[in-house]
C-alpha cells in the first residue's frame, strides 16, 4: 500500500502546533482530516521531509512564544 505524508497545523487559543502524519491511498480525505481546530495541512514527498518541516515549525512557535504546549526556554 502507498502512503503519502503530511503536517498537520492546528491552532487553539492563538497558539501552535505541527505534526507529521501518513495517509493511505485508500483513505478518505475527510474523514482522516476532521481534526479539531485545524489550521493547514502541507504534503510532503517523503517522511523525513515532513518530520523536518514539523520540527522547524515547533521550533519557530517554541521561539516565537506561540507554541501550544507552553513556554519554551531555550
């Protein structure tokens, strides 16, 4: 089966956060994107390049203030 990869931005309480998730290429797009306070969703050829670029959005909302799980001291 083929997958294909993603990140995933939501945002709550002008907040961020981004994760890198697959999807199949049987999956229905709806209903594996009905995800709460959802803000963008950018595909990716590979994983180690979502993973890459869910790293780096962490780190500029970490370094921004913005990000959603807290302050970050770094």
């Amino acid at each position: 089966m083929k997958y294909y990869h993603y990140v995933v931005t939501i945002k709550e309480n002008e907040r961020f956060l981004a994760y890198q998730d697959r999807i199949a290429e049987c999956d229905n797009l709806i209903c594996k994107l009905e995800i709460k306070n959802l803000f963008a969703v950018n595909m990716f050829t590979t994983k180690k390049k979502a993973e890459e670029r869910a790293r780096f959005w962490n780190q500029c909302y970490r370094e921004n203030g913005i990000y959603l799980f807290g302050d970050w001291q770094g």
